[in-house]
C-alpha cells in the first residue's frame, strides 16, 4: 500500500460553516486534478486507498461536505441539499485555485457532478460516476432511507460494524467481520462515550419530503450536460439504485461513455475492488480532445 501525503484544508463557505477537505499533492504543481466526492452519509475517508494511487499523476482533492467528517454541520437543515454542496464544492475549488479537474462522483458526489457540469461546464475535463445515473431505483432509495440515520451511536467499534453489516450486507455479501470493521473505520468516529457515525443525522431531513432534492423525478437534462465530457461510469452487479434500463439509456444518450460493472458488489462500489483501480487509471490518463 502506498503511503500517502495530504494537506489538511479548512475553508469557509459563504454562509459561514468551516468545511473540510484532504489535499493529496501531485508529482508536478502542474499536475491535473481529481476532485473525489463521497455520498450522501459517507466522508474523505471513503477514497483514502485509491487517493494515494491517483496521486501518482494527478493531485487528488477529497472534500468532507456540510455535515460529514470534520466538516461543521449545518443549523439550517434545510441547507442539505446537493445544490448547496455543489456551491460549497466550486467555492472550494476557487480557494484553492482550481480553474479545472476531473470528477470520481460516488451516488450523491455522482449527482454533483452532473450539476456542476449543468452550472461550470468548463471546469470539467472527464467525469467518473459511480452507481448513480439520471433515474434513481425506488428501491434502492428506499433503502437508504429505512437505514441512513437509524442508528448513530454505538458502544464499541465491533457494534458500529455489525450494525453497518446489517444494513449494508445487501451491497457487500462477500465481506467478512475484517472488512466490516474497515467499513466502520471510514464511516464513524470514536466519540466521548463510544463510536458515532460521522455525519449529523439531519441530513436526512431533505429525504423525507415528498419531492426528494437528493433523486428529482428527471435528472436527464442535467446528464446531457455530460455529453461532451469524457465519461465513465461504473456499476455494482447488485446495485438496487442504478437499473441496468438506465445504464442502456446513459449509453444510448452518451455514445463514448465507457462502463465498468462492478460483479458481486451493490450500491455504491468502495472502488477498491478487482480492476477499478486500472480502468480508473486508464480513463484519467487518456487524453482529452475538445
């Protein structure tokens, strides 16, 4: 495994929050970027094996949004939305004097990235989506809200991995207590008292309107804003959030988009799986004609 070197960042939102994000130097200051956004209940954390891989050749910006890791949470619930988070995102990006990048969107951070190709089209050099696309299975978003914010605060790290299992195990049937224990490890931290998962459960809160701001009804325009990025999408074989009906849509709407399908993984792929890494690589290393 490769050692990696991060810069912790702070910055300030316009609202007044202090947002979080790991900056991984790359080998030149002229290396292109990667900016790798995490999903709706998860953190950084979440790339801290592939990060270091990217590093390589690219520098790599891993931001905490509002409300997960070491980022402040938001008193205004209201404010958790991905349109609030897409503006933290390019407000981050000019603190940090990013004029462009490439994108490894994870399910929500896959949704940001299209919105950010809808509003700043030409900061973007290629687009990764991982288990997301413009029509969002109701089942799987059923799911996520039976079991995002369930239950938060555990005695011990093995409860916080038994509890993520059960109501994770449908994405991952092959891991074991080793694997679930890692899981915990990215997903929650140790607390006064115990072991907590590592966002304020409020987030939750746009989840349970009748018109979600995390899966509008049509997401098709904003997904043709891609059209002309390159991009790559990747699948879990078992995702009950991403239909293989919408992955033919995607390829029918955006000709050159390359697909990656996950097998025996559900919503979202953690991207260290068997051959991730190489189709990652390869796609952020071709180059780009537009």
């Amino acid at each position: 495994m490769l050692s990696p070197y991060f810069r912790n960042v702070n910055f300030l939102t316009d609202d007044g929050l202090t947002l979080y994000c790991r900056d991984y130097p790359g080998p030149t200051a002229a290396a292109p970027v990667v900016l790798c956004l995490h999903g709706l209940s998860r953190n950084s954390r979440d790339f801290e094996d592939l990060a270091p891989l990217l590093q390589q050749s690219h520098r790599v910006i891993v931001p905490d949004q509002r409300g997960r890791g070491r980022s402040a949470s938001d008193p205004v619930v209201e404010h958790y939305t991905p349109q609030t988070y897409i503006v933290d995102t390019l407000a981050l990006l000019d603190d940090l004097a990013v004029d462009s990048c490439s994108i490894i969107g994870t399910s929500m951070g896959g949704l940001m990235a299209m919105g950010i190709s809808a509003l700043a089209p030409q900061r973007l050099v290629r687009v990764v989506l991982n288990d997301i696309g413009p029509v969002i299975a109701d089942r799987g978003l059923d799911r996520i809200k039976r079991s995002v914010g369930s239950k938060m605060k555990f005695s011990s790290w093995s409860e916080a991995a038994d509890h993520l299992a059960k109501v994770n195990h449908v994405a991952f049937p092959h891991y074991g207590a080793p694997d679930w224990l890692r899981f915990a490890a990215r997903g929650c931290s140790q607390k006064a008292g115990g072991v907590a998962l590592d966002y304020d459960p409020n987030i939750t809160v746009p989840l349970s309107g009748a018109t979600s701001e995390v899966s509008p009804d049509d997401l098709w325009p904003l997904f043709e804003t891609l059209t002309d990025i390159p991009l790559m999408l990747i699948r879990g074989g078992l995702s009950d959030l991403l239909d293989t009906a919408c992955v033919a849509e995607m390829q029918r709407r955006h000709t050159g988009m390359e697909f990656f399908e996950v097998p025996g993984v559900g919503h979202a792929p953690m991207l260290d799986e068997a051959g991730v890494w190489d189709a990652l690589i390869s796609f952020l290393s071709l180059p780009v004609d537009r």
